[in-house]
C-alpha cells in the first residue's frame, strides 16, 4: 500500500526535472515527489511556506514544496502558478 493516496488537488501539468535531480535522485524519489506534491503534502516546508502553498492554491499561485530522497538528498518540486509545468530541481538551482 502507498503511503501518499489522497486525492490530487491540482494537475502538475507538463513536468521536468534538471539534469543534476535526474542524477541524484530516483524514479521513485520523484514519483513519490509528485504524488505527495500533487496531494497538497508540501513536505519539509515550515509552517508560513505551507500556509503560503495553500493560499497559491486557492489563488492559483506558484507552488513549491520541499521532501527528502530515500538516500537523503534533498529537493523541491515547484509547480507555477498556471499549472503548465512541474519542475525537480536540487537546493543549490533554486
């Protein structure tokens, strides 16, 4: 059973990643990225930044979220704010 199974809330729309994610992170890191991305689990954000993401939400703003690979590497998954695409980018590209 996956852990992250609630509903979407919004469409990642065309998605990407850059080249320095692809080699450090796994199809599974960021399958499981989008999953929680697109549920509204804005993953390792404080508590303004997840208000922040709700508010976008709400007002269709640029999403950002923040999770952990399963070999700890770090990285964000930023959705714009017109929903057209979805990017996988390590800390140090953002």
């Amino acid at each position: 059973m996956e852990p992250h199974h609630a509903p979407r809330r919004f469409l990642l729309g065309q998605t990407v990643a850059t080249r320095e994610a692809l080699a450090k992170l796994s199809a599974d890191d960021i399958l499981q990225g989008f999953k929680r991305h697109s549920c509204g689990d804005w993953g390792e954000l404080d508590d303004e930044d997840k208000k922040a993401n709700d508010r976008a939400l709400a007002n269709d703003g640029r999403l950002v979220s923040a999770y952990r690979s399963a070999a700890g590497v770090r990285f964000y998954i930023i959705t714009e704010h017109d929903r057209s695409y979805t990017t996988v980018l390590l800390p140090h590209e953002y």
